[in-house]
C-alpha cells in the first residue's frame, strides 16, 4: 500500500464532539471547537464550521446519505464563568459546504447516564429530545415531522436512527419514587423501535429480557437496524443484546465467555454488527504473553453463538491483533497490529472469516480511530482526544 494524500497535522483536541464520516466525496472531522471537511479524493480542506463564540461541540452525529451533520453545542459566553454549559443547542451542517442549515433547542438531560446523546440521525430524519418527547425534525430543512408514540410510564433516553427504523432505550415503569423524580428507582430500561416517516411505535420490549436491566445502565448503540445494544451495569460485566424485526429478544452475547473477553471502552471501536452477525475483537482467555493479541469471532445474533473464531485455535488473523473493523460491501475489513508489522490490512468473507487479500500500509503509518473504503482507497480516520500532533486522514492505494 502506499499513501495517496495526507492531512496536515492537527493540533490537541478534547474529548468532545470527536468524529469522523464519509459523506459521499466529503470526509468530516468533529472536533470540540470545529467540523471541517476534506476532499476525500484530494485530501485538500473544503470548509471549516466553528462554533459561535466559546461555545464547545458536546456532540455529532449524521445522516450521511443525506450529507448532513448535526451537532450539539453548549452555550457562546464571552468568558468561562458566563458561558451557558448546557448541551441543548442543535446545529445542522450541510457536509458538502459546511453551511448551517438549521437550529434547535433540547431539553437538559435528566437523567444524565439515560439521556446522555439526546440527537440522532439517519432515515432523513433528525431525533431530539424535547421535553420528555422524541421528536423528529426534516434532516435538511429543520421542519417538524412526528413525535414518538412512547409506551405508557416510559421515560426516552438515547436514540440511533438507521435508514428504516429508529432505535431508543426507554426507562420504564417501577414504583419505588418516594421523591416523584421523572424515572423511579427501580425503572427498567427498554428497547424500541419506531418508524423514521411517522413516529409509530413498532415494538417496545425490556432491553434485558428475563433479567431486568437497571435505568443507570451504561448502553451504547452498535447497530439501529437491527437493533443491537451494548449494556453494561458493572463495568465489564455487560453483553451485547439484540432484537429481531419483531421486537424478539435473541440470546444475549456475553462480554465474557469461552472466546475469551470482550473490554465494554472497546465495544463499539472495535465491533460492527451487519443483518446478520456481530463481529467483535477480544482477549484471548489465557495470561500468556504470547496471546496476549487480540482475536476475532464472528457471532451469529439470532443465537448469540461464534459462527467462525471463538477459540484460541481459530486464529483468522495469522498471528496478528485485532484493531479497527468495518463491514460493507460484503466485506470485513480489519485493521491489524502486530510486533514486526506495525500495521496490515486484511479483508476477510464475512460469511466464513476466510482470508481474502492482504495488504502491508508504509511502516509510517499512524493508529487509526476508524477506517473507510473510498473507491479502490482505504481512509484511516483520527480523532483521540488525547494524542498530539496527529493527522486527521490518511489515504492509502493498493499497488
């Protein structure tokens, strides 16, 4: 492989508002103080948005079949002590030119842990969080679509919107609230699904199924479409969960087993779920140092058992660790780590986790926080908010 265009280097960034999309020929890089887009043929920067004042993105997320970025900022404030820190104000971006769109307002979050990412986007709709409603607003234009048929006593939280379903976690019911706050104590959380073009519920069910689930649970969306949800209450101790069309349940995959053990930081960075299966790297079960790498196993998500990988003999990345996925296509494209190769690409048959091709990038190459496919190109994407000196993207060629 060899490097067709580089970014120049940027400069240290907090953890808020990071990210990265491919919006068709526009890469996009989230920032706490700036979005800018790049040419993703050239590399060249197209457009800088940067937030009035001193205000902080909190928050980014997109519709990308639709080229359009929205992003949660808190207050302008002149100086710190003035400055509004709520995140509640919403700002539309078209990501070809980096023009503003539209503007909104959210409701606080309240609770914090439920309600956390109170913006979605995808189906051509964007979701907020408005006064204990899920409202959805025209992705382009700003203008009001529906408001969510909510199960009765249910509280939303998080939502994730895919082309054809919205996906939310709901805390609902429980009857120990002595101080009358929005969610009791012993609220389970939900899962829903709603329709992107009306707001109709589809189906609403308990996001632990026989073992309820605590309302402060940690929760994180791998996929809206199907639905699968990462949960944790106890740190590791957490599972994949996911949900068929209808709102059944499948067996749980636990973060924890016989393939060895997956870390709950790492579960969305270093998973990716397609129709069918969940692809997920992990820590072999054994303190060796020689398997200290990370491996790969595809699960099956109607039930919850590896499909391929899953054991410290089924090794389908020839000695190297696991690093950064992305299915399309197809494909399962894996970014590999390994002591004399610091970094491969490999691609694998989703189906079979066969190796198809191969691929050593410049010993040059640095750590990436995602990766894409850009005609016959693979773009590697940074945005750690804690490293220096990094360069945004990187494009590389198959010689």
């Amino acid at each position: 492989m060899s490097v067709i265009w580089d970014t120049p280097a940027d400069r240290k960034a907090e953890w808020r508002g990071a990210g990265a999309w491919l919006a068709g020929d526009t890469l996009v890089r989230g920032r706490f103080d700036a979005v800018t887009g790049f040419d993703a043929a050239t590399g060249e920067r197209s457009w800088e948005y940067v937030p009035p004042g001193r205000s902080s993105v909190c928050h980014s997320t997109a519709d990308t079949a639709r080229s359009v970025l929205v992003l949660v900022r808190d207050g302008d404030g002149a100086s710190s002590p003035a400055k509004d820190k709520s995140c509640t104000s919403v700002v539309a971006i078209d990501m070809q030119d980096g023009h503003e769109l539209w503007q909104a307002r959210l409701s606080e979050p309240d609770p914090l842990r439920l309600q956390d990412s109170s913006v979605s986007a995808g189906g051509g709709v964007a979701v907020l969080l408005q006064q204990d409603q899920l409202r959805a607003v025209d992705v382009r234009t700003g203008k009001p679509r529906w408001k969510a048929a909510l199960p009765k006593g249910c509280v939303p939280g998080r939502t994730a919107a895919a082309e054809h379903q919205i996906a939310a976690v709901l805390a609902c019911g429980g009857e120990d609230n002595p101080w009358d706050k929005k969610v009791a104590e012993d609220a389970e959380l939900h899962t829903a699904a709603f329709d992107p073009a009306t707001g109709t519920l589809r189906w609403s069910t308990p996001l632990g199924g026989r073992r309820p689930i605590e309302h402060d649970a940690s929760t994180d969306f791998l996929s809206a479409d199907p639905v699968v949800v990462a949960a944790s209450e106890h740190g590791d101790d957490a599972a994949y969960f996911s949900f068929g069309a209808d709102g059944r349940p499948s067996p749980p995959i636990d973060f924890s087993g016989p393939y060895g053990k997956i870390h709950y930081l790492h579960s969305l960075g270093m998973a990716v779920a397609d129709d069918r299966r969940l692809y997920a790297v992990h820590e072999l079960p054994t303190l060796r140092s020689r398997d200290s790498r990370n491996h790969l196993t595809a699960f099956d998500l109607a039930t919850g058992t590896p499909v391929w990988g899953g054991t410290p003999d089924d090794d389908r990345l020839d000695g190297d660790s696991g690093y950064r996925l992305l299915v399309q296509d197809g494909k399962l494209t894996v970014l590999t780590s390994h002591r004399k190769n610091p970094y491969r690409v490999r691609v694998l048959d989703p189906a079979t986790g066969e190796q198809r091709e191969v691929s050593d990038p410049p010993d040059s190459m640095d750590s990436a926080d995602r990766i894409f496919t850009y005609r016959d190109r693979l773009i590697v994407a940074r945005y750690d908010a804690y490293s220096t000196g990094r360069r945004p993207f990187t494009a590389y060629e198959r010689r």
